[in-house]
C-alpha cells in the first residue's frame, strides 16, 4: 500500500491477467474474481490534483478529483477496466469522463438502487446483477458459473473472517496496534487477491495472538483515552491525521471507516440460494450503516453510540471529507444524537490537498484536553 500502482502493475506483470478498477464502496467483487480477473478498488492519490481539474470540478470531493486526475495523465493505464456505481452524484459523472478521454479496454457503470423496503428493490438489483454478470463474461472470454461465483465467495468471506479477528485482536489489547498499521492492512486487501491476503493475515495474526502480551510492553501507544473513528467514506484518511490523534494521547480503539471496519462487516450468506441473490442481500443490508444507499431508515448514530459503549471509548472523532455530500447530509443527526447520548465528539474536516496540518492538530488538542477535563 506504500505504492499501490507498483503493487498492482507487478501483479499483473507476474501473472499476466487482467486488473478491474472497483469504485467504492459496495461494488460485489466477488463477480470480477469469479471472471478470472483481478478487482482492486481504486484508491485516492498521494499527489496534488493538477491536469484532473480540467476535467472534473475543484468542488468534488478529493477521491473523484484524484481519480480522474490519475486517469487521464495516464497513471493508471495498467488498469485494463473500471466499474462504477451511483455512490454518490459525483461518481455519476466519472463513466462519461472516461469514456471520452481515457477510454479504458473494459467499462461499466453499475446502478446499485437506493435501498426502499418492499420486492421491487432486490428484485431490480438481481437484475442489474445478472448484467453486470453477463459483460464481465464478455470480457472475460470466459463463463461465470454458480460454483466459481460461490468458490469466489467463499474466498472472500474467509478474509472478511480474519480481518475482523484482526479488528477483535486491536479492540481486546488497545493501543498494541497503531492506527495507520490498522488501516495499512485493511487497504492492502483492497489491492492484491483475497487469497494471498489472507495467508499474509494468518500469519500476522499467529504472531500477534501468539505474543501479545510482550508486544504490548515493547510497542504500546502511550495514551490515556480511547476515542472511536466514524466517517472517511470512500477513500484513506491522512495517515498523518492517525498519527496526531494517538501523539495527542488518544488511542484509536475502534472506527466504521470505509477502508476499515465497513468494509468486511459483513459476509455474503449462500445458506443454499443461488449466488447472486446473496450478494444482493449483503448490498440491501442495514448495518454497517452507510449513507451512499440512500436508505431513509438509517440511523447512523445509533450504531456509533453502541461502538463507543462496547469499546468504553471516551469519544469520537469524525472525519468528514470535505465536499462528501452523503457525509453532510447525515452529520447534524448524528452530532445530534451523540449529543443526547452524552458522548463528546469533533469533526475533522478531511481535504485531499492540506497545505498545513496545524489546525487539525488544534482541534484535535482541544478535544484531547476537554475529554480528560470531563474524565
């Protein structure tokens, strides 16, 4: 993940298939893995935006501007296809963007509806399923059976299992793991295939498991609060930002982050129905709760305020990615709520380029210091 481009060129040099952009969030990989392919889901740049503003207004967030700013200076032409969904209003705009400047070999956009109760909803998305299904096919040059999808499946399940070990080991023994290490090995399931991973992750957590105790003595973040992460949809946060909260004395315990907890919550559940009625199961679930669904019904604080209860966290840190107009919409009930919950809490406003970090330390040093005066 220090590198994502050279990570997945190298995979694709070495086994010489095909790599599958995923836009983020809910898009079923396990389709694209069933096909042969490779899906990694693409990733915000370290770089400032430059050529991509001719494209793509400065008011998007700081994943869609990176994104088409990658694509059309060529970065990313070792990609061989994208998928993109309606996340939000500004991913809308991105399969016409590529489209007429990048013209990638393989390119679909996928409507993934807003969840609404009743038949219709599902009954729509299996449709949209069994057609992303059948392009996937053609550019494969290769069938997609029931059983290699639910081979697939269970491939990705088995790493969803061990990524939340993983969260379960940072929860039980706070403080042992630094938050960018959390995170690192979130995202690098993200770009390399789901098999490799998980042996990397049997190993990591054997050792981990298997040491814990002198790992903790060796390697503890110093702090005396533990505070949950909420928001950051889409796209990694600063890693930066994570090293200022625990260098703040706040040790992060917990987060419903994108690339975190919200990506593996949740398995797809065959239970003997054919596979693609799973995987929109999993899509038209409630919880973790995420407001680029479009469900009416969420209720995005209640969730938070049991992560807070079950880690006996002191507070939580939102980051809010600036222009993320899902994330704003939801933002005053969920400050609301926590307010009614007695849980203090500060939003981080989030932006792909910072010229000076300097404010959010402030904020951050201010909601450190009102949380031990209310301890």
């Amino acid at each position: 993940m220090e590198n994502p481009y050279r990570t997945v060129y190298e995979w694709k040099e070495r086994t010489g298939k095909k790599v599958v952009g995923c836009y983020p969030m809910w898009l079923p990989e396990e389709l694209v893995h069933a096909a042969g392919l490779l899906p990694v889901v693409v990733w915000r740049s370290d770089e400032p935006v430059t050529v991509g503003h001719a494209y793509v207004q400065t008011f998007n967030c700081g994943l869609t501007r990176s994104f088409v700013d990658d694509a059309v200076r060529g970065k990313l032409n070792f990609i061989d296809g994208f998928v993109i969904y309606r996340t939000c209003l500004q991913a809308q705009e991105l399969p016409f963007i590529l489209e007429r400047h990048v013209r990638p070999a393989y390119l679909e956009y996928l409507y993934l509806p807003a969840i609404f109760p009743g038949n219709a909803t599902k009954d729509f998305l299996i449709e949209e399923l069994e057609r992303f299904k059948a392009s996937l096919e053609k550019f494969a040059g290769r069938e997609i059976s029931d059983d290699d999808l639910r081979r697939s499946i269970e491939i990705y399940n088995e790493n969803r299992r061990l990524l939340r070990r993983f969260y379960e080991f940072r929860r039980k023994n706070p403080g042992i793991l630094r938050a960018r290490e959390v995170m690192a090995v979130v995202w690098s399931s993200m770009l390399v295939p789901k098999e490799e991973h998980s042996s990397w992750l049997r190993e990591l957590l054997s050792e981990l498991e298997g040491r814990h105790e002198e790992l903790l003595k060796e390697r503890r973040v110093k702090g005396d609060l533990k505070v949950v992460l909420t928001g950051a949809l889409c796209q990694t946060p600063q890693f930066e930002i994570l090293d200022m909260i625990e260098d703040l004395g706040m040790v992060v315990v917990d987060d419903d982050l994108y690339v975190g907890y919200k990506y593996f919550a949740n398995d797809v559940e065959l239970d003997g129905r054919r596979p693609l009625e799973a995987l929109a199961d999993r899509y038209l679930r409630r919880k973790p709760t995420c407001p680029t669904k479009g469900d009416w019904e969420m209720n995005w604080t209640d969730e938070v305020v049991d992560m807070v209860k079950r880690n006996d966290a002191d507070g939580v840190i939102s980051l809010l990615i600036k222009f993320c107009p899902p994330h704003l919409c939801y933002y005053p009930d969920i400050k609301r709520g926590l307010v009614q919950a007695g849980i203090p809490e500060v939003m981080i406003e989030v932006e792909h380029e910072i010229v000076s970090l300097e404010g959010v330390r402030t904020r951050l040093q201010s909601f450190a210091e009102a949380l031990r005066r209310g301890a």
